[in-house]
C-alpha cells in the first residue's frame, strides 16, 4: 500500500495568499506524481512535492504574486525545470570540467557550481543530482545554500546502484539574494576531466525569467 505523505488533491496544509494559486497548483500535483514515481517510494516522491509547495508558499509571500503554475500570466510567478543557466553556467548543457590536479581527500577543491547569489526574484528547490559518466571523476560534493553547509555527500555508491542520480533525503530551498556554492572532490591528475553532470530540481520565479535564454540577473 503506498504511503500517503500527500494527498494529490489536498493542499489545505498551507494558506495560500492568492485566489488562483490552489487551482494552479491541485492541476500540477498529479504532473509531479507522475514524473516522480520512478524514484521508487512514494513518500520520496512525497517529500519532493513538499518541498514544491513550501516554495510556492515562499514565492507568494517574497514575489508578492499570485502561482501561474507552468504557464503563468505576466503578473504572475511560476515555475520549470531547473536549467544550467540558472545556477549561473554559461550554457544550457549540463557538463562540467574540473581542474587539472587531482582533490582527493580535499587536499584541494574544484568548483562544480561557482558561488553566486540568486535574484530578488529567483526561488530554487534542489532535490538530486545526477552523473551520466559511466565511471564518474567526481569523489564527493559539498553543498553551500546560503550561509548554511551540509554535510558531504561521497557520490561513489550511485556505481554500486548502478544509478546515475541520488536524491537528498531533504530537498534544498535557496531563497531569493542566498548564495550558492557547491564544491567537488575529484580523483584526476594532471588532466581536466569533463563529465555530464548536474542537478535536479525546479526554479520558481517571474515568467519573464522562465522564458528568458540566457541568465537575467536583478
């Protein structure tokens, strides 16, 4: 039987701020369980969505805006699936290339996403993070939001799962003007090594930002 962390229809855990904002999000709720059931048990699932509605909550409240949902008026904030060129990477591949001695043990560190603080109108929430190398170069990663750092997260079981991605038992909320920094432990030598990887996750802001090509700052 599956675990009913969350109700597709019942939202009434939060107050929302704006009329229109449950009805966008109870059209999106079933989108998410859908594309999120193949992370295995539902309250996995369950967990990401909260923290989807957590943000939405925060957008109201920061952005001063009604939720549009995937397609929100132009007064309206929304949110898509979170972009390289959101966390600041000047393209829109997911590829990373770390410096050419090795960071074993962290007796040195490459940047996996250089620091950077988000806009006054840029929500994000990081769930996961995938590496589609068949043997990654990355060791381990280190997770800066804001002022808080989590602990570091070794990358090397996913081989053993044979699984290009993990998930965080706790999504990560970046909140508008945060930093963001994640940091990387790799094994190579005298070489850069280029591998496809990134995060998975979902940018809530203006549909002016959503539907820009490159990164906006404000």
């Amino acid at each position: 039987m599956a675990n009913p962390v969350w109700d597709p229809v019942n939202t009434s855990g939060f107050k929302w701020r704006y009329a229109s904002t449950p009805k966008n999000v109870s059209e999106l709720l079933p989108y998410f369980y859908n594309d999120l059931k193949s992370y295995g048990d539902p309250s996995v699932a369950g967990r990401i969505i909260a923290g989807i509605l957590k943000c939405v909550a925060i957008g109201e409240e920061k952005f001063q805006q009604a939720f549009g949902g995937w397609t929100p008026e132009s007064n309206e904030f929304g949110m898509a699936p979170l972009r390289p060129v959101h966390v600041d990477i000047n393209n829109n591949r997911w590829r990373w290339a770390d410096g050419t001695s090795a960071s074993v043990n962290w007796s040195a560190e490459d940047s996996f996403i250089d620091s950077f603080s988000l806009g006054s109108d840029e929500l994000m929430l990081i769930y996961g993070y995938f590496n589609l190398e068949p043997v990654p170069n990355t060791l381990e990663l280190f997770f800066q939001p804001g002022s808080e750092k989590l602990p570091i997260w070794t990358i090397e079981p996913m081989r053993v799962k044979k699984e290009p991605y993990f998930i965080f038992p706790k999504p990560i909320i970046i909140e508008p003007r945060s930093q963001f920094y994640v940091a990387a432990s790799t094994k190579s030598l005298t070489t850069s090594v280029t591998e496809e990887a990134g995060l998975l996750g979902y940018i809530f802001a203006p549909k002016s930002k959503l539907i820009a090509k490159e990164r906006v700052v404000s």
